[in-house]
C-alpha cells in the first residue's frame, strides 16, 4: 500500500488487491509513454513482468530478444507499425508468437470491431472507468483463456 502522501500506481489505476496468483511475462506495446509507465507500474505491482514498446516495431523486435511473453498489450493506432500490423507479422512469423494472447487497448470508438477483425476477444477502451481494475481482470481473463488472435 502507498504511504501517507503518495499514490501507488494500483490506487491511481483503481485497483487495490491482487485478484489472483497468475503471474506472466506481459509486453506492453504502446506509443503512449504515460499509459506504458502506469501500466507497467500496475501490472509490476501485482507480480507480472513486464517488457515494452513504443510501436508494433520494437515489439516484434522485444520478443525476438528474449522469452516470449504470455500476452501482448497492444495498442492499436501506433507509428511505424500499427497493433493490427504487429499481430499480422506475429501469425507470419510462425515461431510460437502466433499463439500468443493479445488483449487490444485503445482510446477508438470501434475498438471492438478492430478486436473482432483480428480475431481476438480481449480487448480494452482506455477511456473505461476503472480501467486499472478491468485491465487486470481483462488480462487474467486473457492469461487463463489463452485465446490467440484468429486472423490479424
């Protein structure tokens, strides 16, 4: 818990207590320095490990130098190399990313049409009320589900 005077990334996200015991390696692949810190933050507080990138780019080349990560948070509209864009290369690449879960997020009003092209369930508007709260659910949901994109 932050002390007096102080806000932990959990309570600036609204979200206090650890749900579960789930703990992964998440990338987080977001152009957005402020969302990747306090999610980072976040997901880091209830024991996840966390790599990022500023753009689809630097994602694909984060899971190429190291382990893979058990889930992807991506965002969608990225320089260099959209979310959509990453996911695509990702089924190319044919080398175990294809079955990586990838949880969209996004401030788009059609998120949820972007998630249902790429065939994907797991998805999050970053305008959400609560949105420290219904990302870790979210991403539970993803980590135990285990559902990869179907097309990208």
């Amino acid at each position: 818990m932050a002390s007096r005077g102080t806000e932990s990334a959990s309570n600036v996200c609204g979200y206090l207590e650890p749900e579960t015991g789930n703990m992964a390696n998440v990338l987080i692949v977001d152009d957005n320095l402020e969302t990747v810190e306090l999610c980072s933050d976040l997901l880091q507080s209830v024991g996840h490990r966390v790599q990022t990138g500023k753009n689809g780019e630097e994602g694909l080349k984060s899971m190429n130098s190291g382990p893979l990560p058990d889930c992807v948070l991506l965002d969608v509209d990225m320089p260099v190399l959209s979310g959509p864009g990453m996911a695509h290369q990702m089924l190319l690449h044919d080398a175990g990313e294809e079955g990586i879960p990838i949880l969209l997020v996004s401030g788009r009003g059609d998120l949820q049409k972007v998630a249902e092209r790429m065939g994907t369930p797991y998805f999050l508007t970053k305008a959400t009320p609560g949105y420290g709260q219904a990302l870790l659910r979210i991403l539970d949901r993803a980590l135990s589900e285990r559902r990869a994109p179907a097309s990208a």
